[in-house]
C-alpha cells in the first residue's frame, strides 16, 4: 500500500467549511478511496494558530494519524545574504519558514514514516516541501496564483509590487520543482503545464451528492454563497451590489438577495451596503440543507478568471439556477451557458438576465434539472477517482 504524507494548513477539513477546508476533503477523501495509507501533517504557520483535534473528526476515519507540526520563523537579517536571496533565491528571500529546523523536520519525517508521496495542499506547503529538497515525488495541491490576486488590490506600494514579482518568480519555481500539480482550474492547469513543462491534472472540487428538503420558493431567492475571507466572494458580492442590486430590486421590489457565509472579513463599506430590507445575511450555516431551496438564482458576480470557485459545485448539487460571469467559471469546462447556466460577460448583461430569468419558471427548472445532472456526471468523488489515480501511478 503506497504511504502519502498530506500536508496541510492547521485548521479545520470540512466539505462545509470554507473554500480550503473543502478542497481539502475532497483530496484527502479521493486518496483514501484509491485505497492509501495517509498521514497528515497538520502544520501551525503562526504563533496564533492553534491546532485542535476538533478539527479533524470529519477525515479521522480517512486517516492513519495525524501529526502537528508548528513551524519555526527565522527573520532574515540585512546584508550580503539577504541581497542574495533577493537575487538568486527568492524563496528564501520571501518565506522565513524555509530554514534548516523546519527542513530537517520534514526529511526526517518523510523518512520515519517510509512515505512514498508527499502531497502538498496549497502555496506554503507546497514551497515547503519544495525547498526542502524532499528524497522523493512532491505533488502539489495548487489552488490559485498569489501573484495574479495580489495585483488585484489596491493602495499597491513600490516594496507590495516588488514582493509580488519575487513571489511570481517563487510560484513559478515551485511548480517546475514538484513532480506533478493539481488543479481545480483547467485554465490554470493549462497555465502550469505551459509554465513548468511537467505534468499537471484538472481535479475539481468534489461533493456528496444531496437531495434538497426545502422546496422552490414561489418568488425565487437571489443567493451568495462564500465567506467575505475570499477575494472574490468579498469584491465580487459589493460589485453585484453597485452594479446589478438595484436594477433587480426595482423590477421585483419582493426579491430576496440572500448571503450565506461569514461577513467577518468584510469592509464597512460593504456592511453598510449590506443594511438592505431586501437583504438577509445568515452568516456561516452548517448545514445548507435547511437554506438551500432549489431553482433559486445562484449568482457568481466574480469578473475574473483567478482560482477556483470551490462552491459552485454546491450550487449544481442543490438544484438552483447558476448566474455567473463567463471570466468567473472560466476554469470549469462543465459549465455551459443557455444549457446547465447562464453565463454574462458583464455584471449589466447579469442584471438583465436575472430580470428576466425570474419571469420564466419553466425555464429556471430546466436549467436546475440540468446543472444536478451534470454534478452527478463530474463533480462526485467516483465520478474523478480513475483520472487521478491512473495521473500518481505515473508520476510515482
């Protein structure tokens, strides 16, 4: 039996937690169905990040043990060296928890556990393993580009831009290093195959399949799923509002815009917004069964193409109607418009087609019923277990 070592963020492993906590999962629940011995690492980046076994009690039975590790930060002095790494290895230069305690850790971790793979999930992990110059494969979990959200923000300094170009030159290094690289984009799998010239697979985020108890609201709900700690649910979810939240109300003054998700990372701007009548906030909901009616309007207001939308397989399962940017689902080729979605090129073409979407119960059934079907077809554990199986055997 092939021994993985999964490493991974501390915190909780959830399908319902956050867009992390759900890739994680559905990973770890692939790997443990292929039938492999694994062993988490859990590792505590900071001096706040506190590990609880809580966390973990949805994947023990998944699981042979799982390790905590709470890593060493070395700060770098100035000098000579520093202008060295800045120059030669920016790794070094940019991440102070790659060092010889932290490194030597791990090798001498992979080596007690006769681990045959190590699987890395998300950006540190993967550099960590990575630079520590591992004596065996390292596949690396990619969930988005750094870089590419980094200059999405505003208020970028000279020292912010500079920073961002040596992590492009670290995230570029990190996936010609590793053996192989998944992806929940097929965009950005094409962009890491182009880039590191090595082998890199297309796994979305994966769901049990559920069948909604509530039923259709006689006026569909417009809902947002996803808490305010991710860029795009957070940028995306006040552009809907300064764009398209308007136009909507005003042609249906009894519409529900309902959000579903934390708010604590949300700006006091986007609070204010939020203060709507029209408007319900339910915070994090634990089971989305009880929130969830089918043929609501599911909207994913999102204008760019970066990472992955880790929820919009929820969307498909619980039989509600996706509309969504063409840039925001640009990394899954399930989706098609006028067949299981409908996609806009702009956040006023969204405003129009929610408009008139509402209008047409006919229609608004069709596509629920088609988007469930094509859940079941790509977005399950079994329905991705062959493709990625047969990609580790290779690789390994």
């Amino acid at each position: 039996m092939k021994k993985i070592l999964f490493i991974v963020n501390n915190g909780k492993i959830s399908p319902n937690e956050n867009g992390g906590a759900s890739v994680y999962y559905s990973h770890l629940e692939l790997l443990f169905k292929m039938g492999y011995e694994i062993t988490i690492l859990s590792v505590q980046w900071g001096e706040n990040d506190i590990y609880k076994s809580s966390d973990f009690t949805e994947v023990k039975h998944m699981v042979k043990d799982i390790v905590s590790y709470k890593s060493y930060m070395v700060l770098p002095t100035k000098g000579i060296s520093r202008l060295y790494n800045a120059i030669f290895r920016p790794q070094n230069f940019e991440y102070f928890f790659l060092n010889w305690y932290n490194n030597k850790y791990l090798r001498n971790l992979v080596e007690e556990l006769k681990t045959d793979l190590v699987w890395s999930e998300w950006r540190w992990a993967g550099i960590w393993a990575t630079f520590a110059n591992l004596a065996m494969p390292v596949v690396y979990a990619h969930h988005d580009w750094e870089y590419k959200l980094a200059k999405l923000r505003s208020k970028r300094t000279f020292f912010g831009r500079f920073h961002t170009f040596q992590k492009k030159r670290v995230e570029f290094k990190l996936v010609k290093g590793v053996e192989g690289c998944i992806s929940g984009s097929v965009t950005e799998t094409k962009e890491i195959i182009q880039i590191s010239k090595k082998k890199a697979l297309y796994i979305p985020t994966t769901y049990k399949e559920v069948t909604p108890k509530l039923l259709p609201n006689s006026i569909p709900n417009i809902i947002h799923l996803g808490g305010m700690g991710t860029t795009a649910n957070r940028l995306g979810l006040e552009r809907f509002l300064d764009v398209c939240w308007g136009k909507v109300k005003k042609k249906h003054p009894s519409i529900k815009l309902i959000v579903i998700g934390s708010l604590k990372q949300a700006s006091n701007t986007l609070l204010e917004k939020l203060n709507d009548s029209n408007i319900e906030c339910l915070g994090f909901v634990k089971d989305l069964l009880e929130v969830m009616h089918p043929q609501d309007i599911h909207i994913i207001p999102w204008e760019y193409n970066t990472g992955t939308r880790t929820r919009l397989p929820l969307v498909l399962n619980y039989e509600q109607v996706l509309v969504a940017t063409n840039e925001s689902v640009k990394a899954f080729p399930e989706i098609k418009d006028k067949q299981n979605a409908i996609l806009c090129n702009t956040l006023d073409e969204m405003t129009l087609n929610i408009i008139n979407i509402i209008k047409h119960k006919n229609r608004i059934y069709e596509l629920s019923k088609a988007g469930k079907e094509t859940f079941i077809e790509k977005f399950t554990c079994n329905s991705n277990l062959e493709k990625l199986k047969t990609f580790i055997e290779k690789i390994s």
